[in-house]
C-alpha cells in the first residue's frame, strides 16, 4: 500500500486493514518455520505496513479527539 492510498482509509478500513495485515504476518511467520519462505523480505514489508497502518490509525484518533 502506498501512503496516499494508507491515508484516504477511515479509521474503521485502518483497524480492518492492521486485522487483516496481523493474520497475513502471522501466516507467514508460521510458513517460515516450517519451511524457509520464497522471498523472507515479505514478512519485513508486513511488520512495516502494520507500523504504519498503526501510526496512520493514531494520527486520526489524535485528529478526532483535538476537534
């Protein structure tokens, strides 16, 4: 995801997004102690989309609260 596309997203698709993101990192953690994955730089890219879903979530609640 690209950060403009992170941005337009409602705080509900975030939380929905950050979901959907933990299950994905968590299956491929999973994958990965079986058997090596194809490409490791995958589960990198996850835990880096979660943080910034998480920090994206945190700017809009932080929005919400000071208006």
């Amino acid at each position: 995801m690209k950060k403009n596309e992170i941005k337009a997203l409602s705080v509900e698709q975030l939380q929905e997004q950050i979901n959907a993101e933990k299950e994905r990192l968590l299956k491929l953690k999973f994958a990965h102690a079986i058997s090596p994955v194809e490409n490791p730089m995958r589960i990198r890219e996850s835990r880096k989309l979660i943080a910034r879903l998480y920090t994206e979530l945190t700017l809009k609640t932080r929005q919400t609260q000071n208006s």
